[in-house]
C-alpha cells in the first residue's frame, strides 16, 4: 500500500558529502515520524536521524553536527544531507516512515529498499 523509494548514495571520499532523498507514495492519508537507519556489514541496523511532521529532529551522536535531516511534507518526503562524511559512516542507509494509511486502524511502519553509501579514498 506505502512505498518508500531512496536515491542519492553512492562512493564518496572522506571529507565529502552526499545528500539521500526517500519518497513515499501510495495510500497514504498521514505521516508521522520520518527517519533515517543505517547497518554496516556485522553491525545491527541503528538510526541515523528522525523528524516529526512538526520538524522536530533527533541525531545519533555519531552524525551530530554533520547530518541534517529535513522533510517536504507536502511531497511525502525526507532528505538526509550528509557533510564532512567519514570511512565509519560507510552502510546501507534505510529510511523508515510511519504511516497511517487511507481507511487505515492504526500507525504502521514502512522501510525502503536500502542504498549503499561507502566512504573511501
């Protein structure tokens, strides 16, 4: 019913920035909280960035100071700008949405497909 599509990562050396961009369309009568996940190879998925429909934001320490989350409610969609990136910051980067769909009883969570971000030189 609720797609969630990435675009936007890529190879980028350190120092070097990227922005992802994740549109979610379908069904869809709210969101609330948007949000950004990552996992590298061994690791357990954790989250990058969230953003209420109201723009309230939160960051991983790790990404604080380097990352911005934003959203354009009226496109159902969120943008994570990412600067000064570094080898660590290399994954797969998910964004999540929950979502109340049309004709919908309750919040449900949607992911997208994923989209590899590497850091190297």
């Amino acid at each position: 019913q609720v797609q969630l599509v990435e675009s936007g990562g890529g190879l980028v050396q350190p120092g070097g920035s990227l922005r992802l961009s994740c549109a979610a369309s379908g069904s869809i009568f709210s969101i609330n909280v948007m949000g950004w996940y990552r996992q590298a190879p061994g690791k357990q998925r954790e989250l990058v960035a969230g953003i209420t429909s109201g723009g309230s934001t939160n960051y991983a320490d790790s990404v604080k100071g380097r990352f911005t989350i934003s959203r354009d409610n009226a496109k159902n969609t969120v943008y994570l700008q990412m600067n000064s990136l570094k080898p660590e910051d290399t994954a797969v980067y998910y964004c999540n949405a929950v979502v109340w769909v049309v004709a919908g009883t309750r919040w449900y969570d949607y992911w997208g497909q994923g989209t590899q971000v590497t850091v190297s030189s």
